[in-house]
C-alpha cells in the first residue's frame, strides 16, 4: 500500500472522464478518452548551435506530428511524437492540461 511522507496513507481517486467541450484554458488534471481524427507530419528542422549531443548519435530523430483528435463533442490539436499520431487510433489522457 502507498504511503505518504509521515506514514499516513495516500488517499487515491476515481479519475473523472471529462468530454473534450467541456475543456477549459489553464485547467489541469483532465481525463479523457479521443480518436486521431486526422495527422500532418511537422518537418524536421536543422538544429543551431553546431554539433550533435552524444546521446544523439546514431538514434533516429522523434516523428513529430500535429493531429486533429476529439469525441463526438468536439476536436482539438494535439502535437504527437512517434506513433502517437496513427490516424484512427484512440488516445487516452491522464492527468493531462489545458492550454491555450
């Protein structure tokens, strides 16, 4: 069982699936459920600042995406990563924000 600092037990919530209308600017803490509606892919840009980090070095770079995601309520962007963005696929957010 978890515990918190002190001993006392961590209390847990139901998670509370919220629709994507009912999103807020500047809100956190959503759960929500959407389908990838449609993906463009975001073109990879040169980095300044010459040279490569060394943990880059022989690793493919992130695909980058920008998806239309949503439910019956309504669509927002979503900028995905790898196979994040598959067209069709639904996504499935925890904890996540709001932002403008």
């Amino acid at each position: 069982m978890a515990t918190a600092k002190g001993g006392e037990k961590l209390v847990l919530r139901k998670p509370v699936f919220v629709k994507v209308d009912q999103l807020k600017p500047g809100t956190t803490g959503h759960t929500l459920t959407v389908k990838v509606v449609s993906a463009s892919p975001v073109p990879a840009r040169a980095r300044g600042g010459g040279g490569v980090p060394a943990f880059a070095i022989g690793s493919r770079p992130a695909r980058i995406a920008e998806c239309l995601v949503g439910d019956e309520t309504w669509v927002i962007v979503f900028t995905a990563r790898n196979e994040q963005g598959d067209v069709g696929f639904d996504l499935h957010f925890t904890m996540c924000d709001a932002s403008h």
